[in-house]
C-alpha cells in the first residue's frame, strides 16, 4: 500500500511537473543552492561567476552576477540562517563571501589549493573548503583567518557538518565515510559505506537521515544516530553526482549522468517521481519550503554554436498550466 505522503505528492506533481529553464550563465553550471527562506536561488558556473535569482511566484528572476573569481565557480553554499550572504568556492585558490543587499564581495580568503567543495557550519561562525590536494580548511566567519587546516591521505569529495555541530563527516574516494569531533577534529568513525568512490553526501532538515551516493549508481540512506544503512535506492546507473532532501525530509532526489534525476521516498525508497533530462545532471538543490527542484545540466554535448543552453538553471515542480 503506498503511503499517504506518497498519494498526495504523486496527485502534486501530476498537476505541477512542469519544467523551466532559465538563462544564467555563458557556460556550464556547476551548483545550485537556495537562500534559506528560499527568497533566492544562486548558481556558480565554469564561466567564472555566481548568479543570483530572486523567486517570483512560478519563474526566477536574475538579480545580479557576481565577478571576481578568476577560474571557475566549482561550488556554493548560502550561510545557514542569513538569508542576504553566501560563498563561493574557485578553482583560483579563493573562497568569496558575498552580501546580495550590497551586491559586493565582502570577503576574499586566500586558501591553499584549487577549492572544489565547500559547506558552512550549521552554527554559522565556520566555513569548511577542501580542495584537490585532500586538504580541507576551517575557516573562521568572523575573522575570515584558517582556524584549522587538516591533509587527508585519501581523496576527499563532499564534506558537512551534521545538524548538531559536533561532528564533520567526509565521503572519500575509497567509498568510505570519515567522522571526525567537531571542533577537536579527532577521527571518531570511518563506515565503509560503498565498494567504490563515495561522491556526495547531504543530511535532512530533520537530522534523522544522511544520504551518500556514490561511483557505483547506489543512494544509501544512513541513520545519524546509529551509523546504520536502512534502505539503498538503485534507480540511476551511472555515479551520483548530486543529492537533495526535500524541506520535510520526505523526499529525495538524486541525480548523475542518466537522463532523469530520481526523485525518491524516504522512508519506503519507492519512486515518487522522474524528472526527463537531456543531459547529465551536476546538481540538485530542493526548496526549502515547496516541492520545487532547482537543477542545472551538461550543455548537451555542445550541439549549440554559441552555447545558449549551457548555462541554463532548471526548475521542476511548477504548475503544469502556469
């Protein structure tokens, strides 16, 4: 029998499936993320620059680009309860801050490497980046000085803190999961969580779940208390490059080079929904308040002369008849 929650959210996207593209950057984008009152939406881009769009009933509006990076955009993140400021992580060896009241970049640390992930501590006071070299950087809001700097010797892809703080956890290339005290940086655990590279990792609002994904097409659904996988979704065949939590914690999307981001149940697995693509996928970010998935793909293989579609966000979940 399927769920209520199940019901319900099938009936919703039956009549809102619609998808919208809207122009934001001059080459591919390579994340999205919502502001947390999910008034704006900004994406980073190969193209060197973050964008920001205000949400306006069904359509984004483009508010601004923000300049300044000098190699490409890998990844953003906004600040956990400011709605006005977020990061960007470069290639330039730079992280920026940046405030969309002034449109300025209030900050530029030097780190030492080319930056390719970064997140921001549920706290606010602590950015975390890694970089290509496996070495991640804690980096104090305030003073915009490293306050810790930590080598791995094993690959190191996506990074976050878990809801309470208190612990940073890492998925690496050897499909493990790393957990380390937060702020002392002991290693605490490390889960051997996929046979091959481990690539992204998100936790839900509610802090009962995290979810890895990872090179062998598999999404893992972690308990944060016990450490224990309850359920595998196995819909995609290519890595997973990409995963979101919906603002309930009820569903889940994740995406890779298939045509279709999976957009899963939580507490069943069942499919919920697929939403058709013509290229890979490089992220996903839900709203954090409506059932509205924010997206952004591969150019197409570059069947355009002049890139128009490269540089498009995506947005599902609007009325079918708006």
């Amino acid at each position: 029998m399927a769920s209520k929650y199940y019901q319900e959210m099938q009936e919703s996207f039956r009549n809102n499936n619609k998808s919208r593209e809207f122009p934001a950057h001059s080459a591919k984008v390579h994340s999205v993320a919502w502001s947390c009152d999910g008034r704006r939406l900004a994406s980073g881009s190969f193209d060197k620059t973050a964008s920001v769009f205000v949400l306006e009933k069904d359509r984004l509006v483009k508010e601004n680009n923000y300049r300044g990076h000098g190699d490409s955009v890998d990844q953003l993140c906004w600040h956990p309860t400011n709605p006005d400021v977020f990061v960007t992580a470069s290639g330039d060896k730079t992280i920026r801050i940046w405030d969309v009241r002034t449109t300025k970049c209030t900050a530029t640390v030097n780190t030492k490497g080319e930056n390719i992930n970064i997140c921001w501590s549920p706290d606010g006071q602590t950015i975390a980046v890694g970089n290509k070299d496996d070495v991640v950087t804690f980096i104090d809001v305030k003073s915009h000085r490293s306050r810790a700097e930590e080598q791995f010797k094993f690959e190191v892809n996506e990074i976050s803190w878990i809801n309470d703080n208190n612990m940073f956890f890492l998925t690496n290339g050897n499909g493990c999961i790393n957990i380390l005290s937060y702020p002392e940086l002991k290693p605490i655990q490390s889960i051997n969580a996929h046979p091959s590279n481990c690539i992204c990792i998100k936790f839900d609002p509610t802090g009962k779940y995290f979810a890895t994904g990872s090179a062998d097409a598999l999404v893992s659904l972690w308990t944060v208390e016990e450490l224990v996988c309850v359920r595998c979704f196995s819909r995609l065949d290519w890595p997973v490059r990409t995963l979101s939590f919906s603002h309930d914690g009820k569903m889940l999307a994740s995406a890779s080079e298939d045509h279709f981001i999976d957009i899963a149940e939580v507490e069943t697995g069942e499919k919920l929904w697929e939403v058709q693509c013509e290229s890979p996928t490089f992220t996903v970010a839900w709203h954090p308040k409506r059932p509205l998935l924010a997206y952004a793909c591969d150019d197409k293989e570059g069947k355009y002369d002049n890139n128009r579609e490269s540089g498009t966000v995506k947005l599902f979940g609007l009325p079918n008849d708006s």
